[in-house]
C-alpha cells in the first residue's frame, strides 16, 4: 500500500469515529432522561400513596352555629295554651250550622255556629205584639184620666155654686184617683212586658254563637243536627260544647323542676327550649313564673317560661326541653336565616374563579363546585347556596395539597 493510500484509510477511520460520537453522547442522554422519569415517577407515586394531614368541618345549619352557653339545670315539659276555650251556646237547641273547621283562624266576635230560632223566633214576635197591646191599652186609660178630670173639675165647680152634692164631689175624685192607679198598673205591665221583649231577643241572640276571642280552632267537637248544651245531660247524646279555640300568641311552655333544685331557677332567666319535634332548633325563651307551691307527690315545683318570639311551629300540648342559663346570660337568639347552611372559609378554594371544596367520603376526598353567598354578619364563613347538604364534611386545610380522589388523614 503506497503512501497515498494508507492517508486515505486513516482519513475514513477518524471520520468515523468522528460521526460515531454524536449518536453514543444521544444514547447517553436518553439513559438519563429515563432514570431521572422513573426517580421522579416513583416520588410522585409515594406522594399520592401517602396520606395527607387534614382538619375538618362540618356544613351546618345556622342555627347550629350558635355558640352554646353554659346550663345549670335542664327539664322537661309541655307547650302549653294560657288562653284556651271550648266554645258551648249558652241555650240548649238544636245546631243548624256549623261554620267552623279545625285550624281555622278566627276572630273575636265571629260567627261559629248557630242553633235552631224558629221557635224564639215565634215567641218573640208574640212578646212584641203583647208589647204593643200594652201600650194602646195605656193610652187608653190616658184618654178616661183626662176625661176623669174634666169630671172632677165641672163637679167642683158645680159644688161651690151649691149645684152639686158633696157626695157627687168625693165621687168624682174616686174615679180621678182609681183612673191614675190604673195607669200606673199599666206602666208596670209594659215593663214586664219590655222585659219579656228582650228575653226572647237576648234568646234569639244565644241562638248565634261567637268566637270569645281570636284564636285557631283546634278541635271541632259536634255537627249540624247535634243538640247542645250549655250543661252536660244524661246519655251522651247531648253535646256541651261546639268547637275549641286556642289563642296561639298565649302559649307558653310549663316544666315540673325538682324541689331540690329549684334555688337555680330565677324570674326573668334566660334559657334555651328544643321542642322533640325539632331537636336542632334553639328556642330562645325566659322564665315567667315560678309557681308558689310544690306537688307534695312528685316533689316538683312548676315552672313557666315565656316565648321571646312567635312561630307557627311551636303548638299547644308539644313536648319540649328546656335548659336553664347562668343567670345574667342573654338569650340564645336564633337567626332569622336559621336554615341556611354554612361553611368555613378555610374550606374554600377558587379554581379558575370558581369555588371548590373538597367532601371527606371514607379516607379520600370527592372535589366539588360550589355556590357561595357572602354573609355580612359573619366574615369567618360563606352560605352555601348549592352543591353541597347538611351533615357533609370537608376539608378545612392544606387544600393546596389536595386533588380529587387524594387520600387524607384527620390531625390529633
């Protein structure tokens, strides 16, 4: 091989190796590109395995977000009605309509129901007319006084001309004075006669019975065709009342406290009432009275508690508890909102402008979209308007860390 061939040779070679490198250093690169994703693969895998450190809330209605105050003494009892009537016509009859039905709100002086009048209605109109026969027969006897006395005086006349007997005299006087008894008599018996006027009308009024007093008609207790009576009579066939009628703004609730006890109990108290038909809802209430005397069988002294609000949940014969505050404590209001829900701002995260929570369902977590209403009162907590319900737990830290379907862990 000649000089110029061995030049080439070499030449070709340390091409070569010269375009070999490139490809060992992108062999290399891609090895290390590899390692570093299955390093980072693995991290991210630890990562979503482990579980991450959480606090949590609870949504809530309103009124469950009212901070407890302390109890001194708790009881129990009824809703009670301190206006309360069972409506009865103040006549026995026979009941023609019965315009009243059980929850019915009425007002004093309206109409409830009405009796059988025919027969009044009769002896009424018989009591007039002998009203009137009374009256005419007074005037009557009006007419023969004046006539009397024109006889008495033509008599008197007669006499001092000595035309006249005195006997004549002393009689015309006699009828004058036997004429005035008899009017008067007349007077009496058109009085009696007025009397009995207005008997058969207050009769006839009896006969439509009214409402004593506003109220809310509980119990409808006889129907048309039904005798009534004002007292009860034998057989049972007799109703003695119509209807029943409770004044709801009178209700109150009475508690029997334990003699032992008692000392803890003021007027003017505050406490807290939750009737059994809505245990979640705090019913401010204060202390009205103390009953002053003890039931020697039970050894309890009753209570009565005023209600500081209104509301057409709370009906007579409810059972309800009661708790007794410290005294000086105020009442425990509810909020007018008392049925809003309400979550924690800690709770809450914006994800593209939009608000998020995440719900705790075993030991992962379920991403949800939220609607949130600012509430004025209270600068700690948001009012759910949707996506989420009563009872539900979401996380309230570390929502940074969080992803849907992530697994958490509640700190001690």
């Amino acid at each position: 091989m000649n000089r110029s061939e061995l030049l080439d040779q070499l030449t070709i070679e340390e091409n070569q190796r010269v375009g070999a490198m490139p490809r060992y250093v992108i062999w290399l690169f891609i090895a290390a590109l590899a390692t570093l994703a299955g390093i980072a693969g693995w991290f991210i895998l630890k990562e979503k395995g482990q579980a991450i450190p959480v606090d949590l809330a609870t949504i809530t209605h309103a009124h469950n977000s009212t901070a407890q105050q302390h109890s001194v003494l708790d009881a129990s009892g009824y809703v009670v009605a301190r206006q309360k009537a069972t409506v009865s016509a103040e006549i026995t009859g026979k009941l023609v309509a019965v315009l009243v039905e059980e929850g019915m709100s009425i007002d004093e002086g309206q109409v409830l129901a009405r009796l059988d009048d025919s027969l009044i209605v009769s002896e009424l109109a018989l009591a007039r007319a002998q009203f009137a026969v009374t009256q005419q027969a007074l005037a009557e006897k009006q007419i023969e006084l004046k006539e009397s006395e024109r006889e008495l005086q033509r008599i008197r006349s007669l006499v001092e001309r000595s035309l006249a007997s005195t006997k004549s005299l002393d009689d015309a006087i006699t009828a004058y004075d036997l004429r005035q008894a008899a009017i008067k008599e007349q007077r009496l018996q058109i009085n009696i006669v007025r009397e009995n006027v207005q008997l058969q009308q207050k009769r006839l009024d009896d006969t439509v019975i009214r409402a004593p007093f506003s109220g809310v008609v509980v119990a409808k207790n006889a129907q048309i065709g039904e005798i009534v009576s004002p007292i009860s009579a034998g057989g049972g066939f007799t109703r003695t009342g119509i209807c029943t009628i409770v004044d709801m703004n009178s209700l109150e609730i009475e508690v029997d406290v334990n003699e032992a006890y008692i000392q803890r109990v003021s007027p003017k108290q505050s406490a807290t009432a939750r009737l059994d038909a809505y245990p979640d809802w705090e019913i401010p209430v204060e202390v009205k009275a103390i009953v002053p005397t003890a039931d020697r069988q039970k050894a309890t002294v009753k209570v009565r508690l005023a209600f500081l609000e209104r509301d057409s949940r709370v009906l007579p014969d409810m059972g309800i508890d009661v708790s007794f505050l410290e005294a000086g404590s105020p009442p425990v209001a509810a909020p007018a909102d008392a049925a809003a829900l309400l979550i924690p701002k800690s709770a809450v995260r914006y994800e593209e402008d939009k608000a998020v929570a995440y719900v705790l369902i075993d030991d992962q977590v379920s991403k949800r979209e939220i609607n949130l209403k600012v509430r004025a009162q209270n600068a700690d907590v948001y009012e759910v308007i949707s996506g989420l319900t009563a009872g539900d737990v979401v996380v309230a830290s570390n929502l940074d860390k969080l992803t849907n379907g992530a697994k958490v862990r509640v700190r001690k």
